[in-house]
C-alpha cells in the first residue's frame, strides 16, 4: 500500500532516514533499556532511571508489565529473532501470572518490588496494555504457544471489551458520565486491531465500531478537531473537558486508523486519516519552537485551568510544553501517512520533527529521550524513565519508523 512513485522520488533521503531509526534503536534505544529494565532479584521490571541511566525508584507500575511485554515480544517479531528479547517478555508474562493479575480480566495498578500491592485498584488502560502486551508474546511464542494461553487471551479480550462499555464501571474508575472518552475508543481499537494475528475477524465488529468513532466521532468536521472527549450522542460538548483536544491521542488515533484500514481494506478511512492528520498539525504544531504541544482548548487554545496541566508522577507539564510521548506519536504518523498517501506536507512536517526530535529530545550522550521539555525547549524532566515512561512509546515509534523505512528500500 506504499505509494511506489512518491517512494522513488525520496529514495536517497528515505534510505539516509532508515539508517539513522536502525541505528538509533538497536544501538542507543534497545540497550538503554535491555540492560536495565529486568529485576534480576525479584523479578518483573524497573521503570525509573535518571538522565544516566541510575535507577531511583524500584516501584513497578502495573501499566508497564504489559507495555514492556508488548515491546520487547514486538522486537523479537517485527525486528530480530533475540533469544534475549523474548526472555525479558517472559520475565513479564511470569510477574503478570504471579503477581499483576488478580482475575476476572484486571490487572493491578501498581506494585511495589516484591510485588505486593501499593495501589490494588483497576484502570482500563492498565488492562488494554496487558492483553495487547499478552498477544504478542503469544505471537512470539508461535507453535509453542499453547490452548491454555489462548483460551486465557479470549477470556480477558472479551473481558476488556465488556467492561469498556460498561458506564457504572468506567464512572467507577473516573471517567465522566457525561462524555465518550477518545482515548479508551483508541484504546479498543489498537486491542481489536492486535487480537487480529491471533483470532482473526473474531473482534471485528469491535474494530469497525471503534474505528468509525476515531475518524467520524471524536474527529469532527465542523471544528476541524479530534476531541478528547464527546457527548453521549456522539456530538461535541463544548463545555470544559469538552472542549479538549490531546494532539498526542489525537496522532496516536490516526495511526491505529490507517493500521486497521490496511488490515481491513478500507481505503475511505485512510483517506479519512490523511484529512484529519492536517488537523492536527495545524492546531497542534507549534510553529515557533517546533514539536507538538500537549493540549489545547478547541474553542479558547489554553484549556480552563483544572484541564490545563498533566501530572507524570509529580512533574508537571503544561499545555504548552513538550512531552516526549506525543513526539513519538507524531513521528511515526506524518511518516506513514506520507508514504502510503504520497502526501509531501506530511513528510516536510515529519522532517521538521525528525530533526526537532534529534536537537532537542535525543539524549546523544547517556542514550535514550528526555522526558518533558517547556514549550522553548527548556529542560523540565531529563529522567528516561518514570512511572509512565518506560520502554513503550519511544522502541515502538523507533522500530516503526526502522520497519516502515527499510519496506522502501
């Protein structure tokens, strides 16, 4: 589905850009976390280190038992056959089975290093990242997988899905019961779009509904914007949160789109995803200091102020600043969408990113990204690792990126 013309007219730049991802991830990112990641002792895995590398924290967050499952299992698919990757995915299956798990498709919140509880309590997207995380390690395993592993896959899939739509629990976990939440739709969609290697068209009701809601829901045409949250009819409620546009979530939901239309063959929701793209970067692009920002208000730019910051474990960012995350997100969607639509704004912007991304964010000394930047690039976090940065959102943007270039070689 790449467009072979536009290919060939960028073939030396794509190649240049190929080397720098292959090199960037198995020489820098991979062994930043490979060496440190596993909890030789106890078991399950570290996630706060400095700019350095030193580990400053051992507490294990329950969200990346399955992201760091899904990462290193991913590698092993997608990139190499390392003996040594799909370990480290084993080291997390086992915590998961022994420690993260506690039944009826829920997973813990997060543990301390022994893996007793610290927060007990359930999240939705905590129990996304497990199942999503599972399935590729079962994808890894291949014919050594067995019957119990993939009745246990179905058990929490229909689980998660359930309990998704089920208004009474989401408002228990602090969603309101006032809006559909963008993220947990995307959310579903990258889980059904996953279950695919394993079950086939099992989820595919799952995946056309959330898919449909990414591109005609939650992006709207009126305002020419991806909310972060819409009215229970579907339509924006512009009141507060409602009128929230995350430009990360709002990257990652394209991407997971153009994904699920390849799989499914739906061109119309590719050329859905090359029109709200141009959204996203004319609202969430900053201009001046390069990068997209964290969140803006649809209607008034700087959201009211109880939606104006995000808390990343004690660090705060605000609207304006630069989080590495949604850099990841934006990366690895301008590129796909320039190359599978030939679309030459997409790739100029993806440049411009790329080399915003290797100025500002790539830590060329000690390896890996810093986390939190203001919005002119000033230092907030240089820590490569906190409770909710780990090895997830950069390996998999990384690899993407090394996967989809070496395809135009």
């Amino acid at each position: 589905m790449l467009d072979k013309k536009f290919i060939n007219k960028h073939k030396a730049e794509l190649m240049k850009l190929y080397e720098y991802y292959d090199r960037q991830l198995l020489d820098d990112i991979v062994p930043f976390w490979e060496s440190r990641v596993v909890d030789k002792e106890y078991g399950g895995y570290y996630n706060c280190f400095d700019r350095k590398g030193k580990l400053y924290k051992d507490i294990k967050p329950g969200w990346f038992v399955g992201r760091n499952i899904y990462t290193f299992s991913n590698l092993y698919n997608t990139v190499k056959k390392e003996q040594r990757w799909l370990d480290i995915a084993t080291v997390g299956v086992q915590w998961m089975e022994k420690h993260a798990y506690k039944g009826n498709g829920r997973f813990v919140g997060k543990m301390n290093r022994d893996g007793s509880d610290i927060d007990s309590s359930t999240n939705i997207f905590n129990d996304a990242f497990a199942v999503k995380g599972f399935y590729e390690y079962l994808v890894a395993l291949g014919e050594a997988c067995t019957n119990e592993q993939i009745e246990f896959a179905i058990e929490i899939t229909d689980i998660l899905f359930k309990n998704a739509k089920n208004a009474a629990l989401m408002e228990s976990e602090g969603f309101s019961a006032k809006f559909h939440d963008h993220a947990v739709n995307f959310m579903m969609l990258i889980t059904a779009l996953e279950a695919r290697q394993l079950f086939d068209d099992h989820y595919a009701q799952e995946l056309e509904e959330r898919m449909y809601n990414a591109m005609y829901m939650f992006a709207n045409d009126e305002y020419k914007a991806v909310f972060e949250h819409v009215g229970l009819d579907g339509k924006p409620l512009m009141e507060s949160e409602g009128r929230i546009m995350d430009p990360g979530h709002a990257l990652e939901s394209c991407w997971f789109a153009i994904h699920a239309g390849l799989e499914t063959g739906n061109e119309e929701i590719i050329k859905r995803v090359e029109n709200v793209l141009d959204w996203i970067i004319d609202r969430g692009y900053d201009e001046e200091f390069g990068g997209f920002i964290l969140l803006l208000d649809v209607e008034n730019d700087i959201p009211e102020h109880a939606h104006r910051t995000q808390n990343y474990a004690g660090t705060i960012a605000d609207c304006k600043d630069k989080v590495w995350w949604v850099q990841s997100e934006g990366l690895y969607t301008l590129a796909l969408s320039a190359l599978i639509n030939g679309n030459e704004r997409h790739l100029s912007y993806f440049i411009r990113l790329h080399e915003y991304v290797d100025k500002y964010f790539r830590d060329k000394e000690y390896g890996e990204w810093f986390a939190i930047l203001t919005r002119d690039n000033r230092m907030i976090s240089d820590h490569k690792g906190l409770e909710g940065k780990g090895p997830y959102h950069v390996p998999r943007c990384v690899a993407l990126l090394r996967n989809l270039f070496m395809k135009c070689l």
